[in-house]
C-alpha cells in the first residue's frame, strides 16, 4: 500500500482539481502524485504560467529542488527552430495579413447576406401585403373597384399616331 502524501502535496493537488481546463495541469497533477521532485520540476517547466505555478515552486523549493525558470529569448527561438528572426518575423506578418484578410472577407459576406435576407423580407412583405389587400377587396371589406374598361374597341388604322385618335371617356366617380 502507498504511503499517504505530505500535506503540502494534498493541498496542491486539490488546488489543481479546481483548474481542471487550465493546460499543464494534468501533467503536474500526475508529477505531483508520484512526489518526485525532478518529475515536478519537469512538469513546471512546461507549465510555467500556470495559476498554481507559485505553490509548486515553493513545494520544490521545500524538497531542495530550483524552481523552473522561464527561458530566454534566445533558448526560446531555438526551441523553436528559429535562425533568422527577421525572416520568422515578416512570416508571423503575413500571416497576420493573410487572417486580416480573410476575416474581412467574411465579414463582407455576411454583411451582403444580411442585405440580402432584408431585401427579401421587404419582398416578401410588400407580397403578403398585396395578397391581403387583394382577399379584402374580393370580400368587399374595402371599397375597390376597377377601372371600367371602354364600351367598344378602337378603330384599326394604318398604325401610325397620324390622323384621328380614339378617346376614351373618364370612368365616372
């Protein structure tokens, strides 16, 4: 049977339970549960903004073990594999350029549809209204009539505007 953890152990370990979503935690909480301190020390190293960072380094401190330090810019770039700066710093600008791009652009989009779907709903309304009036007019909730159409058919001439015209009498009112 496991012998049970220091105090200072539980403590950080139910500490680390109240920041589950927080990366690195599962690897100090399962560096924590063995209690080797190289182990944690490892783990902080990774996790080095952690919420909780502070009390690990005072648990490591406590077993005689350093605390994690951050690296420095030049441990980081390689780290990373970066040789020329200049270069791995107008690649991040593109992309930044690239994403500003492509956020504008969608943007765009959505602002065309929501014009779209407006311009449709203002159809469609200028529709229903239409029909509505129509149905009312044919039940006669709303006086409506047509327009009389003439008594007889105008003349055929010789198509031209020349010569006698047919004039329509005014509907009466």
């Amino acid at each position: 049977m496991r012998s049970p953890l220091a105090a200072d152990t539980n403590a950080i370990l139910e500490a680390l339970e109240r920041h589950k979503e927080v990366r690195g935690t599962l690897e100090l909480f399962d560096a924590l549960w063995t209690g080797d301190p190289a182990q944690v020390q490892a783990a902080a190293g990774a996790a080095l903004n952690h919420p909780l960072s502070d009390d690990v380094g005072r648990w490591l401190e406590a077993r005689g073990a350093a605390r994690p330090s951050k690296p420095t810019n030049e441990q980081e770039l390689q780290r990373r594999g970066v040789t020329d700066v200049a270069l791995f710093v107008d690649g991040l600008r593109a992309e930044l350029a690239q994403a500003k791009r492509e956020r504008d652009d969608a943007l765009l989009q959505r602002s065309d549809a929501l014009k779209t779907a407006n311009g449709l709903g203002v159809i469609l309304f200028l529709v229903a209204g239409a029909g509505v009036l129509g149905w009312l007019a044919a039940f006669g909730a709303i006086d409506w009539a047509p327009l009389p159409l003439p008594e007889r058919m105008p003349e055929s001439g010789d198509g031209s505007k020349k010569g006698e015209q047919v004039q329509f009498e005014d509907a009466p009112e």
